[in-house]
C-alpha cells in the first residue's frame, strides 16, 4: 500500500506544479546521478524564429507548405514568417511528420522534404557546396538550421534562431553543485548543441540522434552514473523517457512525453526539476 505520507506529498508537489504519476519516482530521487535534457523546448523556449533563408528564396513557401500541419516549434515558425511574406499558405495534399528528422508532404505532384541531414540522406539527395558552407556557418553560430528539398533536390535551407530558458543556467550550477551529472541529448547537430552547452557549461553532449538513439544513450548513462533522469518535451524523446530512471516531461510538451513521463513539470520551469528533487527527499523523510 502507498504510505499516507507519499499521498499527502504527491499532492502537496502537485500544488507546486509537479504532476507525479508514478510514486517511484519519489523513491529513486536520493540516488539521482545523472540528469540528461533535450535541447528543443527543454533547455530552450523551443519558440523558433527565422533568422535567413539560405539558396532560393522560394523554399520558405515550399518550407511552409509541407509544415502546415505540424506542430513542431520548426515548423510553426517556418509558417509565421512564410504567412508575412505570402499570405495564406496552402494545404499540402498529405504529409508524414517523421520524429527526429523532419516532415515529408505532397503538393500538386511535387515531393517537399523539409528537415535536418538526416533526412537529407533519405532522400538521396545532393547539397550544392555553396548551400552546405552556408549552413555549416549558421550551426557553428549556434543557429538550427533545416534544409528544404524538392523532388530529391536540395533547393536550400532556413536558419532558425532558439533562446534559452532564462532559469536554465542557475537550474544545471545548482544540480551540479549538488553531485549530479548534467547532460544534453539532442536531436539536433552537433555545433547548435555544443553552443547550448558551452553557454551551461555541460561536459556531455550526444547530438544528431534519432528518437532511439536517445533512448539508447539514456540506457548508457544508467550503466554509466547510475540513477538517471530524462528531461522532455517532444514526441522524440517518449522512448528515452521511459527508458530512464525517473521520466520527465515539460508541461508544454506533447501528448506523447507526458503520457511518457512519470513526473510532469506543469508549466515548463525548469526550476520546479530541482523542486521535485527537494520534495521527495521531504516526503521520503516523513516516511522514516
Ligand atoms: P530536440 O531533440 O533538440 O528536441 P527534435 O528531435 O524536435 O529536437 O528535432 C531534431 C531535429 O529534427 C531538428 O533540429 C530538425 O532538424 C529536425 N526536425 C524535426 N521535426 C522537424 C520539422 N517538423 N520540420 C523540420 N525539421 C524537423
Ligand atoms: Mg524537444
């Protein structure tokens, strides 16, 4: 049976923004070692703007076409932009989103392929030099950076600017200051993720990964350090926070981490990680 203790406490966390769902969770917090972040939407606001458009001017249209009906952070800022330079954007005739690396659509017999190299590659694409030594510019600034493709050519990309959570630097010192690992576990390239990292001072990063691929670094941390955290927010990082120890998901995240996550951090502040942390170790105290 639960103890009192852990019911009384389950709700007191919870008016404190912390959606606990599995007691576990409470149980595991003392031996945290490790405590790995998504980048998108976790670490960072996830609100994208667009900073350029690399190559033809056309593939911000192309761009918002295939994006409109997704709800990635990407892609919500491709159709802002793409809306102010056009006006209304069109359906596309179907569309796949594919977690991780992009989104795959069809308009009037034209494929639009709008995503990172990954998805590049899928399509056997070629990137023009002067297109590739632009993008590679924009990621070593720190921008994310999408490529457009159509019809298995790379017509050009869009840079796209993230910022960080303004609590996310006092939130990673203090879990460091407290004997935790801090970690970054991303989807997106490697330059954009060491220039989140530089900024927090984060040792470890992991870059470049599908959505398996997180959940596989996830498991490598365990064996690593031990009692390990995943911090989400994206239909890409349901399988990392299962695999973890203890699963969070942001609050404004998606459907899929939440239901993922055996805790949920209800409006977003990275702050309340450190609450949770708190919380527990009172509530694990009142059971002794
Ligand atoms: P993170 O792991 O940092 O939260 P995501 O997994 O959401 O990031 O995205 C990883 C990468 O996949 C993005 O940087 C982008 O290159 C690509 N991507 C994912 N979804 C989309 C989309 N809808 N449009 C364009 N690119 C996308
Ligand atoms: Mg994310």
């Amino acid at each position: 049976a639960t103890p009192i203790s852990v019911v009384a406490g389950t709700n007191n966390a919870l008016k404190h923004g912390i959606l606990i769902r599995d007691s576990r969770a409470i149980e595991l917090s003392p031996r945290i070692r490790a405590v790995a972040f998504d980048k998108t939407g976790t670490l960072t606001r996830g609100r994208f703007e667009v900073i350029s458009v690399i190559g033809d001017e056309k593939v911000l249209y192309y761009a918002a076409v295939a994006e409109k009906g997704s709800e990635h952070p990407i892609a919500r800022a491709i159709l802002e932009r793409a809306k102010e330079v056009y006006g209304e954007i069109p359906d596309a005739d179907n569309y796949d989103t594919i977690p991780g690396m992009g989104i795959i659509a069809q308009r009037n017999g034209l494929t639009i392929g709008v995503g990172n190299e990954k998805l590049v590659k899928g399509f056997e694409a070629v990137i023009n030099l002067e297109i590739e030594r632009k993008v590679r510019e924009s990621a070593s600034d720190g921008y994310t950076v999408v490529y457009v493709i159509i019809n298995n050519e790379v017509l050009g990309a869009i840079v796209l600017g993230d910022s960080l959570r303004p609590e996310a630097p006092a939130v990673i010192n203090e879990l460091r200051r407290i004997g935790m690992v801090p970690v970054i576990i991303t989807g997106d390239r490697t330059e954009v993720a060491k220039m989140v990292a530089r900024k927090l001072g984060i040792e470890h990063v992991y870059a470049g990964l599908t959505p398996d691929e997180k959940a596989e670094v996830v498991k490598e941390l365990k064996d690593k350090f031990g009692i390990t955290v995943m911090i989400g927010d994206g239909v890409n990082d349901a399988v990392a926070l299962k695999v973890a120890d203890i699963g969070m998901a942001m609050g404004t995240g998606t459907d899929i981490a939440k239901s993922a996550g055996d805790v949920v951090l209800l409006d977003s502040d990275l702050t309340k990680v450190l609450s949770f942390i708190k919380l527990s170790r009172k509530i694990l105290s009142n059971i002794k």
